[in-house]
C-alpha cells in the first residue's frame, strides 16, 4: 500500500469517528460547565460566610454523575463553618487521594482543632510558611499555634495573614492577640482597635479588645465596657458573658457574675471555659456541689485537651467529697476557627 493509500485511509477513519467525538463533546461540555457554575456558587456562598447555601450547591453537585472530587473540599468547609466537624471529617475522608491538596490540608486542620484534637492539628502545620499559603491556611495555623501558647510562631502566620488579606478584621484580631501575649501593648491596641475599626458590628472584636487588651492587665471594668459593646451587638454571643462574668466576680459582685456565667452557659453550652468559671464561682460562695458539678462538666467537654490540666486538678484538690454528675455527651467546641470567637490556650487565667 502506497503512501497516499494509507493517508486517504487515516482520514476517512477520521472522518468517521468524528460525530461521534462531537457527540461525546456535545454531552460533556454543558456537564462540565454545570459543574464549574456550582462550584463558583459553592465557593461565592462561603465567601459571604453563607455556609448552608455553599451545603445546598454541593449536594446539587455531588448527586450528579462525574462530580469532581473537590465539592468534597468545599463540603467538609462548610460543615467547619457551622461547627460540625464530625462530618467535615467525614467529607475529607472520602477524598484520601487529595490529601496532598493545600486546601484539605486546610480543612483537615480547622476539623480536628474544632474536635479539640489540638495536637493532631498542630502536626499538620508545616516547620516555615508554604509559598502561597491561603489566608485561610495561616489564620487557622496562627489559632492552633495560639492554643499551645507558642505566640511569636502565631505572630508570623498572622504577620503573613495581614500581608495576604490587608482589610481583614479577625487577622488584626489575632495578631493583636499575640502582640498582646507577647508585652507589646501599643501594638495589641493598634490592632485590636484596627480590628473594631473594620468591623465595628462584629461582636468578637470588642471581647478580644476586652480580654486582651484590659482584663490580661487586671482592668477589669474597662473590660466590661467592651463586654457591654460585644454583648450589644450579640445578646447570644456567649462567650463574651463568660468573660463578663468573670469581670463582676473579680471585681467581687458575685451576683452579676453568676447571672453572665449562668447566661453563658445556656447560650453556648459546649463552652467548657464558660462552665470552668462558673464552677469556680460557685465552689467562691461555699456552693461545692454546684461547683463541682460545673468543673466536671467541662472536663467531659473537652477542656484539658483544649486548655491544660487546671480544671482537673481543682477537682482533685476541691471535690474529692461531691458526687459527680451523669456524664454528658461531648461536643464540639462552638468557637472554634470556622466562627470568629476566639478560643484561649492552656495555662491563662481565663478564655474570650
């Protein structure tokens, strides 16, 4: 068979199978673009920190045969956001093959610091700050480096995290959490106010700039006014009745500070820093049983791992003669980095 032979062959068989490659095309081209419209749907609705919306894209998605792996990423994101973390963990193990990816890793580290698996986050935190890390990567490995009070490391992600995000009110907040940490007042007021400056609706700038920047320094009552300011913005913003409370008791009004704790408590009941002051409030006034009861609560919510071993010595010094409550179940921490309270390290007097 001559050369020209074989040619003419090769472009009839083309010609052939050419409908059905535009067939093929035809069919997967609007998928692909279906696809492609629910993902930017998915990661819009996160972005305005719209998590049940960016859940509704990715079920529409992940229904559809052929969806691409990611939706699990965006998925176990939005399950971070609204505090489940369980099922966050459970989307990611669907996708071990993407463990590789920068944004599992990022998802892997908000799941497990949610779970108070604070040590297993900290392992995911790589030795020097990746080229290119997400502002989400650095602010959620600034929280878990603030959890284990290693301050100046958290300094450099949220450093880093300013850089990445110059107009971000929770990146200020952090960093001036650290200069805070670290003695350096001027800057932890400068950002702390930066952070309300930007975001003067946002109830946690006021409790950080209120524990932070007044109560770690003993001014209690400045720091109920910016209390009053958080609590203002949001009355079922729990954990800043935790730290009002623990302003009235430390400036001795005993009554004012069981009413926050108390309100604390019912409004953030996986709060275990919230039952930890409670308790001490109450073994103050003589009341061991209560006191005791609320200390052991919150170690069946996780405080030791989160904070250190402080509720569990007082109890062993403190309520070797009061019984112990039925166990309640353990849940995960609501202040965890998906929502912007913010969460205290072992070893301080007290948690925002």
């Amino acid at each position: 068979m001559d050369k020209g032979t074989r040619s003419r062959g090769r472009y009839l068989r083309t010609m052939r199978a050419t409908p059905l490659v535009l067939v093929v095309l035809l069919l997967v081209h609007p998928a692909l673009a279906q696809f492609e419209k629910l993902e930017a749907r998915s990661r819009a609705a996160l972005a305005a920190d719209k998590p049940y919306k960016a859940l509704t894209f990715t079920e529409r998605a992940l229904t559809r045969k052929g969806a691409p792996t990611h939706f699990h990423l965006i998925r176990a994101e939005a399950f971070n956001r609204i505090g489940e973390y369980g099922r966050a963990l459970e989307e990611l193990n669907k996708v071990p093959e993407l463990r590789h990816d920068p944004e599992y890793r990022t998802d892997l580290i908000g799941s497990l610091t949610g779970s108070a698996r604070i040590d297993s986050a900290l392992s995911l935190i790589q030795p020097t700050i990746p080229s290119g890390a997400s502002a989400e990567y650095l602010y959620r490995a600034g929280r878990v480096l603030v959890l284990r009070d290693r301050w100046s490391e958290a300094l450099e992600h949220f450093d880093a995290g300013v850089m990445k995000e110059p107009g971000s009110p929770r990146m200020y907040r952090e960093r001036g959490a650290c200069h805070a940490m670290l003695g350096e007042h001027d800057k932890a007021k400068a950002d702390l106010d930066e952070a309300v400056r930007l975001a003067p609706r946002d109830a946690s700038n006021y409790n950080s700039r209120g524990y932070y920047l007044h109560m770690q320094h003993g001014d209690h009552r400045s720091a109920i006014a910016d209390l009053d300011r958080a609590i203002k913005q949001d009355p079922n913003y729990g954990f800043a009745f935790s730290n009002r409370g623990w302003c009235w008791f430390q400036i001795g009004d005993t009554a004012k500070a069981l009413r926050d704790l108390r309100l604390a408590v019912r409004k953030t009941p996986s709060n275990s820093y919230a039952f930890r002051n409670l308790g001490i409030v109450e073994l103050a006034m003589g009341d061991q049983e209560k006191g005791c009861a609320d200390l052991r609560l919150a170690l069946n919510l996780g405080f030791t791992d989160r904070y250190g071993k402080e509720v569990q010595e007082r109890v062993e010094r403190d309520c070797s003669g009061a019984s112990a409550p039925m166990p309640t179940p353990v849940s995960s921490p609501l202040n965890a980095p998906g929502n912007n309270a913010p969460e205290a390290p072992k070893g301080r007097t007290n948690a925002p």
